[in-house]
C-alpha cells in the first residue's frame, strides 16, 4: 500500500515518495512536495540572485569610487600624468 500525504503548499494529495524525506518531521517527510519544493528553491535562487547581483553592484560602485580616490592621488603624485586610463 503506497502511503500518501497533503501537500501544504499545492493541497494536492500525494504519494509519499513525491515527498523529500525530512529526519525531524512526524512521518520523516516534508510538508511540501518534491514539486513544490523545487519551485520554493528556484524561487529562493532567482530572490537571491537578485540580492547577490545588486550587492555586486553595490560594491563595484563603491570600489570604483576607490578606484578613483585612488588615481586622484596618484595623478597627483604624478603631476598630473595620466595614469589611469578609467579616470
Ligand atoms: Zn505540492
């Protein structure tokens, strides 16, 4: 006899080998379907991706800007010779 088990997240009912296992829960399995699960995690990566991409783009800027502080002074050292092809 093939157990089955409500998903929470989809409300369909399931075959419990549609199920990750999980060692804390009741029956040793997930309340959400493998399914489910999937999609919750390709959501997860696409929210993270977004926040890791504006992160990056945080730093670059600010490690420009550094970038620049940078070269400002090096110029300056320089007397004025252009040194840095991005300033
Ligand atoms: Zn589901």
């Amino acid at each position: 006899m093939t157990r089955e088990k409500l998903c929470i997240s989809c409300g369909r009912v399931k075959p419990i080998d549609d199920y990750y296992t999980h060692p804390t829960n009741s029956d040793n399995h997930q309340r959400r379907c493998m399914e489910c699960d999937k999609a919750r995690q390709r959501e997860y990566y696409i929210e993270n991706k977004a926040r890791i991409d504006r992160a990056r783009k945080a730093w670059q800027k600010n490690n420009y800007d550094r970038h620049i502080e940078h070269c400002k002074k090096y110029v300056e050292k320089r007397r004025g010779e252009i040194i840095c092809t991005r300033y």
